[in-house]
C-alpha cells in the first residue's frame, strides 16, 4: 500500500504522479527495448545454452616465441570469427589463453588449470613436445580432446598415440617421406646432418637418414647442443664428401649454423637442406644473404605468390583476418615474420570442433569420444578455414592430419622460391596404430 | 687435420677472449661490490639489442659500439643508484633483486624487441683462409678489440685515481673509508662500468651469434663458470680460466663429439674446485 510519505517521494523527482498503470507500460517498453537491443548487439540470445570454453596455451615468453605469438594472435582471430559467424551449435565460444612459457612441467599445470579451474571443453596449442609429452596422461585422465599446435615428433600419432590426442599438421616422419627424395636426386647422396642434440632433431636425422641409407646413399650424424652460439667446431667435423648438410635447430642457432656454414665456406662444396621449422616466424633477411641457396621443406608456403593458385580467394582472407601481407609479414610491423608453416594450425582446429559438434550433436564431454571420431574422419576440402594445399585428410586409425608439403630454395631477393609440390596422397603411409579401437 | 686443429686453437682462444670480458664485469662487481649479478647475462643482451637498434638507425657498427655501453652503463647507473644502493650489505637480497631486474629487463626486451632472433650484419667480411678452410676474420678483430680493452681496463685499474681507488676499496674497506676515499661513488662506478663491459661483450659477440632476449642467459652461466674457476674477484684469473675453458672446448670437440668437450670443460671446473675451491688464481 502506497503511502502519502512515499508518493511525496515520487512526484517530488518525477514532477508527477505516477500512476499502477504508468509504471506498468514504462516498465514493459524498457524492457521490450533493452531485449531488441540485445538482439541486435549481441548474437548470442540471453538463457541460452553456456558457452562452448576452448584452452589455448603457447611459448609466448622463454623460447620459441616466434611461433607463440602466431600461434596465439591465428588462434583467437579464428574464435572471434566463428563467434561472428554465429559461434558453434548456437552456443557462443569462449577462449582462454595462457603461456607455457616453454616448459613441460609449466605447461602440465596449465593444462591442468584449464581442466579444473576454467572448465575448458577443448585444449589446443604448443609447439613442444616435451609439453604435450606431459600433458598426454592429462588429457586421458580428464577426457579432454588436446589439438596439437605444431609438435614434430612421429611418435605422438605413432606407437606413443592417445585416443585424446589430435594433430593437423606434419611431424618429423612425414617432413622426410616428403623431402628425402627431392634431396637425394637433386642435392646429393652423401648427407650429414647436423641437428639439435634432442628428441626432435633425432628422430630428423633418424627419419631423412634411414631412406637416404636405405636408397644407398651415406650418411654421417653430429649433435650439437639446441642452443649452440658457436658451430665452427662442429661444422669442422662434416666429411669433407658431404654433399648435403641438413641442419635443424631452432631460433638463433638455426640462424648461427646458416651463417656460419657459409663463413667458413662450406657452402661451396656443398648444398644446405632444412626444414622451414628452424627459421619460423624469422625473415631471411634476417638470416641474410648466406641463406641465398638454402633449400627448405614447407608445410604452407610463407609468400603468397608461391600459394598455389587455386588457394588464393582463402589464402587472401586468411591473411587478411590474421594481419599478415602477402610478403609474409604483419600488417604495419615488416618486421614480424609469420610462423606460416605452423599457425594454420589454430584456424583450423575451432572450424574442426564445428563440424565435429554438428555432426554428432555434441554438448558436453560425454560425447567426446563420438566428437574425435567425427572430428578425425573429417576430409576438408580447401576452403576459408582451411587455405591448406590438397585440404586436409585426417585420418581415424592415428588421428593424424595430411596435407601437401612444398620444397622451396632461398633466392637472391631473398624469397622462399617454391620449386616442387608434394601432394599429400604421396606423403600418407602406414598408421602404426589403430586407435579406432581405444578404450575412450 | 693440422687446419681443423689450427682453427680449434684459433677459435678457442677468440670465444675465451670474449668470455674473458663477460666474466670481467661480473667478476669485476663480485669483487668490489661482493654482489653475485644475476642481471648481467640480461645487461650483455641488452647491449646488443641497443647495438642493433642504432645500427638500424645510424648504420654503423662502430659508432654503436662506443654508445651502445654508455647507454646500458647508464642503465646500471639507475640500477646501481635505485635498487641495488638500499641493499648492497644483504648478498642473499642482491642475488634476488639482481635476478627480479634480469627478468624484467628480458621481458621488456621482449614485448619490445619481439621474440624473433635479429642480426648484425659483420662490419668485416674478409675470411682469412686457413689450408683449407675458411676463418671469418671479424672474429679474429673481435678478439683484438677485447685484448685492447683488456688492456685498457688493467691500465685504468694500475694507472689511475680512480683505479687506486677501486683496488684500495677492495684491499680495505673500512681504511680506504678513513683515508677519504668516496667508497659510495666507488661502488656506483664499479657496477656502471661493470654493466658497460657486459654490454660491450654482448655488441662484440653479436655478428658472431644472433640477438634475442634469452641471449644472456647461457652466457650467464658460462660467464659464472670462469668466474669460480679463475678466482671470485681475480681478474687475470678469469681472462685464463676463460682461455683454457674454450681451448678445452674446441681442442677437445675434435677428437670426441663437441658435446662431450662441454662435459670435459665442466669436469675441468670440478677438478679445480676440489684441488683449489678458491679458484686457479684466487688466494
């Protein structure tokens, strides 16, 4: 019951009195006007189901931050795209975002931060195996799908593959099917390799290795330490009958073992191989004129001139929406170099949630297992989430990805020169495991 | 064979230079000021990234690495005067406070710098053949450049006011105190110029190597090493426990694999340590 003190109150701020029936159709139209500008502001409607949550974690500090950075910036224009789009079944998606800062244990409890504290439907990220080495008994304990970021090792799809685990992109076996041939017939057959002395610049020299041996060419291994400044002692050690030198380190060594190849002139005896892995998100510029000649094996080409032409209408706008030129670089800052082997990694995987969600009809992590299936039968055609040559072919038995590969050589303006296409078919081999039949 | 040895020995003997002058500063600091520098691999990073952003702009390798030192010198000057001042009695509060300011000077280097590694261009390009092989002869004028600043800083140490100062400060504290010497101002000169050399190793070293933000950090513990083994706070200790690490090094990375060389080069350190804790050279 309204009280005279109180409807004082009102009419002394209003300057009127109001009446049951005016406060009633005031409050109808704020209402009815604060729903229609929701709708048209936001596209996800109020009382709607809860977000679909992805984790994203990268090296953004410590090392290998090159690739962190892309890693990160492809990742979260790809959500804030799909959101535009309408998000995922309706559901919005939501993004969280944290640094492994490059190590395993770091990165073990991110992940595990992620499960626990923010609640993450889907985990992708990181270019570190020995991260996702600690994350693996993780993502089976907790049931979470982990997309890999751009972790090279073989055996994460291979003999050491989890249902959980899901990777798009190449690995150190598939790089060699790829390129050991095109080296063997157009550089030479006598090869060293001169790799980072851990798991991934192994199983490199072990994989490009054993075809050169097998195909009766000979082969000699040194192993420097990753972060090796100096390389004259161990380019000191190269047979004097190499022919080819294949190096893989990351960062500044990748830089140093360029350079310094040619400063003690070795490069006049012999040809340089690598793969693009060693000089991601760094211009050759940067490595200078000593990587004029240097051949590489690309997962996508970095300039877009070298993008296969059919390619071009989804390359252009997957570089538009990601900041990045068609020299490779980033929109006002020539100085960044895209990791474009790499980054398409995480514009694809939220497109591969989608579908997955879609077709099973997906809500909660008690479909995770029909969700990777789907996710993993997936054949993409190449299109705006997927600007990758030949597509993308996943593939059930070991939830790896395919797609073509590129060898590429450094000329004197100092591009990346594509010379040869490797089609995926060409690149598939035998699944060394069948996880089609793994316990969920 | 006589090739590979000769650029082993070459070699070896140009990195122990420029290790030589890492670990001075740091060894420099040690002794005077009895601070463990965490910070110093972070001040021989910045050195180069402000060589590289000067030579962007300047163009000359030269010019940037005169200003490059007195700009990180500077650096330390407001280190040494900000933060360093308030504790310098606490060595465990220094190692720290010098470890905090290495980390924020690597992050800063970062978000500014970026992550990607970036390059100095060799101001030589000349390679001195060697029967047949090839040696850059930058790295050979590198060595020179530290031998003359070597030189310079035993004269400045033996010749001057100030380097009178420096080692009567470190002899006695309390006397020097007595006998009038500014031991405050003393103490900021020794961290400033101890922060110019690291920075001017770094703008030396960067031809050779790449320049990043983590480039300190193995120089670090590498620098540390010949510390301990030349003697805490012996100076003529470190330029030959430098000189004898690296010839161990790249001697040795010819007849095993390089990686093992590194591990002999430690053992060397052990040995030293069980026969003299205190260093080769140190009392």
């Amino acid at each position: 019951m309204e009280t005279k003190k109180t409807k004082k109150k009102v009419r002394g701020v209003l300057n009127r009195e109001v009446s049951r029936r005016d406060f009633i159709k005031t409050t109808a139209l704020g209402a009815a006007g604060l729903g229609v500008s929701s709708w048209l502001t936001v596209p996800f409607t109020y009382g709607a189901e809860p977000p679909i949550k992805i984790g994203m974690f990268n090296e953004y500090t410590v090392f290998a931050t090159e690739y962190g950075y892309w890693l990160g910036k492809v990742g979260r224009t790809a959500i804030a795209k799909l959101n535009a789009e309408g998000g995922i079944a309706g559901r919005k998606v939501e993004l969280v975002d944290y640094d492994t800062k490059c190590k395993p244990d770091w990165g073990a409890a991110m992940f595990k931060k992620m499960v626990l504290e923010d609640k993450v439907d889907f985990i992708m990220g990181s270019i570190h195996s020995g991260i996702h080495k600690a994350c693996f008994p993780l993502a089976m304990e907790y049931k979470v799908p982990f997309f890999s970021g751009g972790a090279m090792t073989y055996e994460f799809t291979g003999k050491d593959a989890i249902p959980y685990y899901i990777r798009c992109h190449s690995h150190a076996k598939s790089q060699a099917i790829a390129g050991w041939k095109f080296g063997f017939d157009n550089l030479g057959k006598k090869w060293t390799f001169l790799v980072a002395d851990y798991a991934w610049g192994h199983s490199l020299a072990r994989e490009f290795g054993s075809r050169v041996r097998a195909a009766g060419g000979k082969t000699q291994e040194i192993m420097a330490p990753p972060a090796t400044a100096d390389f004259i002692p161990y380019l000191q050690k190269v047979d004097p009958d190499t022919q080819v030198l294949f190096t893989a380190f990351l960062g500044s060594a990748a830089l140093g073992v360029l350079r310094q190849t040619v400063e003690i002139g070795l490069h006049k005896r012999l040809q340089r191989y690598t793969v693009i892995c060693c000089t991601e998100g760094i211009g050759q510029e940067v490595v200078g004129k000593e990587s004029i000649g240097a051949y590489y094996i690309e997962y996508h080409p970095r300039h877009l001139d070298q993008v296969p032409k059919e390619l071009h209408p989804y390359e252009i706008a997957y570089r538009k929406a990601c900041g990045v030129d068609a020299d490779g670089k980033e929109v006002g800052n020539p100085k960044v170099t895209i990791a474009g082997s790499h980054m398409f990694s995480m514009w694809i995987y939220p497109y591969m949630i989608k579908l997955g969600i879609e077709q099973t009809g997906w809500k909660d992590k008690r479909k995770n297992a029909d969700l990777i299936k789907a996710i993993c039968s997936l054949n993409l055609k190449p299109g705006p989430w997927c600007p990758l040559g030949g597509g993308l072919l996943m593939r059930e038995e070991d939830h790896q990805g395919f797609s073509d590969f590129y060898i590429s050589r450094v000329e004197p303006d100092l591009k990346l020169k594509v010379l040869q296409r490797i089609p995926k078919e060409k690149v598939i081999y035998e699944p060394e495991v069948d996880l089609r039949k793994a316990q969920y | 064979m006589l090739s590979q040895l000769t650029v082993a020995i070459l070699n070896g003997i140009v990195w122990g230079l420029i290790m030589a002058l890492i670990a001075l500063g740091l060894n420099m600091i040690f002794g005077l000021l009895h601070i463990i520098n965490m910070a110093h691999g972070a001040l021989y990073m910045l050195g180069a990234v402000v060589a590289w952003y000067l030579i962007e702009y300047i163009g000359s390798f030269w010019i940037a690495l005169i200003v490059a030192p007195l700009l990180v010198g500077f650096i330390g000057l407001v280190i040494e005067r900000g933060l360093i001042r308030t504790i310098e009695d606490k060595p465990i509060t220094t190692i720290i406070c010098t470890f905090g300011i290495m980390l924020v000077i690597q992050h800063l280097v970062l978000i500014v710098f970026g992550g990607s590694p970036r390059r100095i261009s060799p101001p030589i390009a000349y390679r001195l053949p060697i029967f047949d092989l090839q040696y850059p002869s930058i790295r050979i004028v590198i060595a020179l450049i530290s031998i003359a600043m070597m030189i310079g800083l035993w004269l400045f140490l033996r010749k001057t006011k100030y380097g009178l100062w420096m080692r009567a400060v470190v002899q006695d504290r309390e006397m020097a105190v007595g006998l009038g010497i500014p031991v405050n101002k003393v103490y900021m000169w020794t961290f400033v110029l101890g922060s110019a050399l690291a920075a001017f190793s770094g703008i030396l070293a960067a031809p050779i190597v790449s320049v990043e933000f983590m480039m300190g950090r193995e120089v670090l513990i590498m620098a540390f090493i010949i510390v301990i083994v030349g003697g805490m706070g012996n100076l003529e200790g470190s330029v030959l426990a430098a000189i004898m690490i690296s010839l161990i090094q790249g001697v040795g990375a010819l007849f095993v694999p390089p990686s093992i060389a590194t591990v002999f080069a430690l053992a060397f350190m052990i040995i030293v340590l069980l026969l003299r804790p205190q260093g080769l050279f140190g009392e």
